[in-house]
C-alpha cells in the first residue's frame, strides 16, 4: 500500500487549502484514516482522522471548526480542507492508514505518505 499526499502550498492566513491522499495498492484497505502534521521543532501530531465505512470524523481540538476530513471511497482518497488558516498551522502534513480497529485514532496506523508542505503566512 503506497499513500500519495499532495496539495500543500503556500497561503496567507485566513486563507484555505485542500490536501488530498491517495491510497494504491492491490491490497489497501482501511479502517481509519489520519492526517498528522509535524511543525519545525516539534513532534508530529494528530490532526483528523475519518471511519472508512460509515466516515466518522474525528479532530483535534485545534483545527475543529476550520479542518474537514472526507472519504471518496471510490477513488481510496482521503481529504483535509483546511480553512481559516493561521500561521500555528504551518507544518509538513502526512496522511495514514490504519486497517484495524484501535481504541484511538490518534496512534496504530499501518502505512504513511511521504507529506506534503503547508505553509500559512502572517
């Protein structure tokens, strides 16, 4: 299983980004899927995540109210709109999958992308 992330960019604050990550694979599958961001300096973090099935989302209390997680189950890609941006969202965003239940969706993920860059100027 291979997941493409892309979309990132560069933006002013107030604006909005969509990434998107694409799952390939003859064997993918899912029960979850995530975004994580890791910032300069810091550890990577949860970000949202969605139940593949009945597409649940899930958030941190930081991007809630301005982050939308969806599914296009027919296209195995994952979406993060990303609205309201401020420059504490500047990070490299990775997307993640994780084919078995799990007591939290922040942590057990299977298979990550590679990232993609966000950068939210003041």
């Amino acid at each position: 299983v291979q997941l493409q992330a892309s979309g990132g960019g560069f933006v002013q604050a107030g604006g909005s980004v969509r990434l998107s990550c694409a799952a390939f694979g003859p064997t993918f599958s899912s029960y979850i899927m995530g975004w994580f961001r890791q910032a300069p300096g810091k550890e990577r973090e949860f970000v949202a995540a969605i139940n593949w099935s009945d597409g649940r989302p899930y958030y941190a209390d930081s991007v809630k109210g301005r982050f939308t997680i969806s599914r296009d189950n027919a296209k195995n890609t994952v979406y993060l709109q990303m609205n309201m941006l401020k420059p504490e969202d500047t990070a490299v965003y990775y997307c993640a999958d994780r084919v078995r239940y799990g007591a939290s969706v922040k942590k057990g993920y299977d298979y990550w992308g590679q990232g993609t860059e966000v950068t939210v100027s003041s």
